[in-house]
C-alpha cells in the first residue's frame, strides 16, 4: 500500500492521549490514527456519500 503524508492539528487532549497510548503500546502515533480514520470511513462512508442530511452533503463540506 502506498502511502502520503496529510499534516493535520488536534486538540492538545487528544495529542496527550495518543501520547500514553505510543508509551503504552509502543506503536507509533500513526499506527492509531490510521486505525482511527480506517475505521470511521468504514462505519460511515456510504452512509456520508448517499446521505440527504444537509450537513452532510457535498456542498456543505468544508476545509477546516
């Protein structure tokens, strides 16, 4: 699998939290948000991409 970097901010209490589970589990910081953002694209991604919610829709989406 081929992979790209994406630069990102989170809250320092999420940050803090990724810390302890790193020293816990010695993997990286990477290893759980992938396994964060694998998972939610998994139990939402069709759900977004079919939805008729306007804070869902396409043209609602925004950069943040």
């Amino acid at each position: 699998m081929s992979m790209k970097n994406i630069n990102f901010r989170i809250p320092a209490e999420l940050d803090d939290k990724l810390e302890r589970l790193t020293k816990v589990t010695e993997r990286s910081k990477t290893f759980f948000i992938n396994k964060a953002i694998e998972q939610y694209l998994e139990d939402n991604y069709k759900r977004i991409l079919t939805s008729k919610d306007p804070e869902l829709s396409s043209n609602k989406h925004r950069k943040e």
